[in-house]
C-alpha cells in the first residue's frame, strides 16, 4: 500500500546509530543482541566519542561496555589484534562509567524465574558490567 511504509531512516546507514538505538531498547530479540558484536567488529572505527557520550546520556553504558567486551573477544579470536587492543581502550573507557544499578541486556519482559537463573549464571563479563544476559562470545560466530 502506498503510504503505509516507514520513510527509510538516512541516518541508520551510520553504524554507531544503528548500536545506540539497539542497545536503548527495552526489548531486543536474541538474534539482534547477537549481531551487535559482529557490526562492532566489522565497523571498529565508529565515533566513539559520539557513541560513549550518547550512550551515557541515555543510561545505556553498561549494555554498550559488555557488547564492547564481547567485540574484544570475537576480535581476538579471529585474530584481529589491532581491533581487539582498539576495543580494549575503548572497554577501559567504559569502565570509569559503569553504572551500579542492575539491568538487562535489551530484555526488560524477563520473567522473576529468568532474572534470578540469570544472576546465577550470567558470564562473568556481564557480571562486571550489572547485566542479566548469557550472551557469551563463546558462542558467537
């Protein structure tokens, strides 16, 4: 139907964009938060000084610090050492911000069952940033 679609968002060709709306959501599917390391990775030389600052606005630094983590992780495992010694700065950055407060990884419909297997499980790099998430770089193509 004409006029029933959404105007493509010019602004969404910007990767950092596209990671900050990302992380900002309450709700994200699985695969989505998967993708995120990869589109780090693949585009490492964002504005992060844009990113970090925007993200910090929004609350969303803790979310933003553990794809980071897991960014490093996929880089070293492919054995991007620049990459992985870039995001590491990075990662240092984002740990001066780090927020005390406890949240999820885009997943704010978790049920009580879920958030309590969650903080028992959760990778001890989501532990560090206060997020209940199982995402792990383990797993992540």
């Amino acid at each position: 139907m004409i006029g029933t679609h959404r105007p493509w968002r010019t602004d969404w060709h910007n990767p950092a964009t596209l990671l900050l709306a990302a992380i900002n959501l309450s709700n994200v599917e699985a695969r989505v938060l998967e993708a995120l390391p990869w589109l780090v990775v693949e585009f490492h030389n964002l504005d992060w000084e844009w990113l970090i600052r925007e993200a910090r606005v929004r609350d969303v630094q803790n979310r933003l610090g553990f794809i980071v983590t897991l960014s490093r992780q996929v880089a070293e495992r492919r054995g991007a050492v620049a990459i992985g010694a870039r995001l590491r700065k990075i990662e240092e950055t984002l740990n001066h911000a780090r927020l005390v407060q406890e949240v999820t990884l885009c997943q704010a419909s978790l049920s009580d069952a879920e958030r309590r297997w969650l903080q028992a499980h959760a990778p001890t790099e989501a532990d560090h940033r206060n997020l209940l998430t199982d995402l792990n770089a383990e797993f992540l193509p």
